[in-house]
C-alpha cells in the first residue's frame, strides 16, 4: 500500500506544471493554443474585461504589443469575475476589441481568473514563486510578466498601465 502511495505521489510531483508552457488552452475562437508557441519571447498576460474602468488599457496593450512585437507578445484573457464586467460570448468580445479598439494581439476564450473554477494556468500564476506576490487577482487588466523560457517574473496590479515603465523597462 504505501508503494502504491508512493508511486502516486511521484505521478503527481513530476505532472505539476513548472511554466506557463504545460497549460492547453483556447484561443477566442475556440482553437487549442499553447502559450509554448511563444517560447523565446516575453509574454504578457492579461485577464481583460470589456466594461471595467480598466478597459481603455486595451488602447495602450495593441500599442505596446506592435511596439515590442520582436521580443514580447500580449495575450488577453477575457473574464466575467469582477462585477459582471466581460458578459458577452467570445464573439461578443471579440468584436468588441476588434471594434473599439483594433485588437490584433491574441486573446483566449473566456476564463474564470478566480474563485472554485479558476482557470489552471491563473491558478498556477496566483500561487507560483514570484518576486512581487501571490494569491488572488484582485480585479480585471491584472498583468503577468513571463520570460522567455515561460517562468513569471513580475506581476503587476489593474492599475499599472501597459505603457509604464515598470513594465517596458523589463522588456
């Protein structure tokens, strides 16, 4: 019995993701993704929202992604935990970001950023090693900074803006 115990516990402690690259994931238009097509260039994630006061940071993520397009791509990941605020259905959202503000960087379909059915990969990134904080987002725009070889390196809160040298600075 206690091999058996064994054997499951080393299944569990090698399957444990060790970067954002072990997580599958949807685009916006329902294809499989992985954040690994990436890999060599820094990612920023976003959990966006379409009718928060954050969401003209969209305006400064389009810029900031054509920018920096050579080493960093933006990645939206729309969520309806904060105050109802992304009701819509991903061509809902969709729309709306092509619409109002140009949106070309990917963005995935909807996802739950908190709570009992938070997404794995915002799970991962709430309660992984950082050098800022963990635990739970606090609102829509939060930001993760990821390297090149998908480990985070800098979180920031809803109110740093895309565009701040906080940010680009790391770029």
């Amino acid at each position: 019995m206690k091999t058996l115990a064994l054997i499951l516990t080393l299944m569990f402690v090698t399957s444990a993701p060790s970067s954002v690259y072990d997580f599958k994931l949807k685009t916006i238009d329902g294809k499989d993704f992985s954040l690994k097509k990436y890999k060599g260039k820094k990612v920023l994630i976003v959990n966006t929202a379409s009718k928060c006061g954050f969401t003209v940071q969209y305006t400064d993520l389009q810029k900031l992604a054509e920018q920096y397009k050579d080493k960093l791509v933006v990645v939206g990941f729309p969520a309806n935990n904060f105050g109802g605020q992304e009701p819509g259905t991903e061509q809902d959202i969709k729309t709306f970001c092509h619409d109002n503000f140009n949106v070309t960087f990917p963005m995935s379909g909807k996802v739950s950023v908190t709570g009992l059915d938070i997404n794995p990969l915002f799970k991962f990134l709430t309660t992984a090693d950082n050098p800022d904080f963990k635990g739970d987002i606090k609102w829509n725009f939060e930001k993760f900074l990821i390297d090149e070889n998908g480990n985070l390196i800098h979180r920031y809160r809803s109110a740093t803006k895309p565009l701040d040298p906080a940010i680009t600075s790391a770029l």
